[in-house]
C-alpha cells in the first residue's frame, strides 16, 4: 500500500496500525490491507486514507477546522464499529 507519509508501513502489522491511527474500522482496514472483491471500494478507501492523513496532519500542527474533521472521522468510526458489531 502506497502512502503519502514519509514513515510508509513496512510489515502487515505497521500498515494495520498506520490505517487504525487514520480511523477506519475494522471491517475498512482488512479491505485496504487484505484487498476486496471490490476494487472500486478499495480504491476509494485508499484515496480518502491520503486525505484523512493530510486532515490528522494539519489537526496536530493545531488547525481548528482541521481538528473538527477528525474528530468527526472519530466518531463516524466509533458509529460504524457499533453497527457492524450489531450485524455480526
């Protein structure tokens, strides 16, 4: 997996952590990482896994609008982990 940041994953366990630290959920992160059925989705999910890295970055380097973003990307997953545990 190709990403924009200088400290690119290097085991499978590394790339699990870098896109954990981005938000996804469980479920998002085995289909960038494991691949999918669907190229399509995994596309999209590696394109918006560059820009929440871009949206982290700015939030810690203190971007008020920024530090929205992701905390709204926090809790879209914290909302996300609960339905999909209520379907398993």
């Amino acid at each position: 997996m190709e990403t924009p940041s200088e400290n690119t994953p290097k085991t499978r366990e590394e790339e699990i952590e870098f896109f954990a630290s981005l938000f996804f959920t469980k479920k998002e992160i085995m289909i960038i990482v494991d691949g999918s059925d669907d190229p399509i989705l995994r596309g999209r999910l590696k394109s918006e896994a560059e820009l929440r890295e871009s949206v982290f970055a700015l939030a810690k380097a203190g971007s008020g609008p920024a530090q929205q973003a992701a905390l709204n990307y926090i809790k879209e997953m914290k909302i996300k982990e609960l339905d999909e545990e209520a379907d398993d």
